[in-house]
C-alpha cells in the first residue's frame, strides 16, 4: 500500500452497505471504527473489480478511510446535517496514524492526503472538484488548503505519542 486517501461519506453518522463497499474503514460519529467489506490489500491490484472504489482514478495501492457524515454539505456556511465531530476526526487521525505504521507510509502530501487534495492534483480523473475535506466542523477556522496539512500534523502527533 503506497496511499491513504481520507473522505467523508456524505450521509450519515453511520456507515450503511454501500459506504462499506467504497472504503476499507469508516468512522461514525461517537469515533467507533467500521471495517469496509474490502481489505486494504484488495486494492494491491484493482483489475479484478473486486477492491474499495473510493477514489476515481487513484484506487491502486490507495487505503481509503472515510468519516461518516456530512449529508447535505453545501459550504463552510452551510454544512447540512450530520457533521463530523471532533471524536469522530480524532479517531480517524489515530487510525490512520496506525495504518501508516502497519504499512510503512510516510506522512507526506503525496501519501495522506484528502481526497480534496487528490483531486486538485489529478485533475483529469473523476476526482478532480470533489469536496471532501474541504472543511471540518470541529475546526472550523481552518480554511479547504490548510486541512490537509493540519490531519498529517495531527497523524504525526498520533504516530510519536
């Protein structure tokens, strides 16, 4: 595995069936992990349509990690319902933290990133424009280009403590 792509789901606070088939592991809204139905090593090789399709035109060797929430997310002024909490961004940071340990992938932009940021520098794939994350209720002074900065700060917090 080469990549951590981080996401929300743009539903609820819980992962339903579909969300499990696109990501290796959500987190709900109390910060409890959901493995996916797929395992990250499902997405060693992508040419057998049996993988977590979670990033249009990145899934190889991606882990995909996703928060649930964010349904209905127009913009920082109107963030619709279900956003993420603080517990729920927390975990996710540990997780990730965790699976860069396991899999030995360095906390840079080019191996944790959002798929915001994924998107911004791929822009011929189906990635490009996607929102996620472009905001983060918990910590809302951020602004869309600092978010993915602040998580691999906070994953490198998680991974030295």
């Amino acid at each position: 595995m080469k990549r951590i792509i981080i996401h929300w789901t743009g539903g609820i606070w819980k992962p339903n069936e579909h969300e499990r088939e696109c990501y290796h592991y959500l987190i709900d809204a109390t910060g409890k992990k959901h493995e996916g139905i797929f395992k990250p090593e499902d997405n060693e090789n992508c040419y057998d349509g049996k993988y977590a399709q979670h990033i249009g035109g990145g899934n190889t060797g991606s882990i995909g990690v996703a928060l649930c929430g964010m349904f209905r997310y127009n913009n920082r002024f109107d963030i619709g319902i279900y956003p993420l909490t603080k517990i729920q961004c927390e975990a996710a940071f540990k997780l990730i933290s965790e699976l860069c340990k396991k899999y030995d992938i360095k906390i840079t932009p080019e191996t944790v990133l959002t798929h915001y940021e994924f998107g911004k520098s791929h822009p011929k794939t189906s990635s490009y424009g996607k929102p996620d994350i472009t905001f983060l209720p918990p910590y809302s002074y951020l602004e869309a280009d600092e978010i993915g900065n602040f998580i691999r700060n906070k994953v490198k917090w998680y991974l030295n403590n």
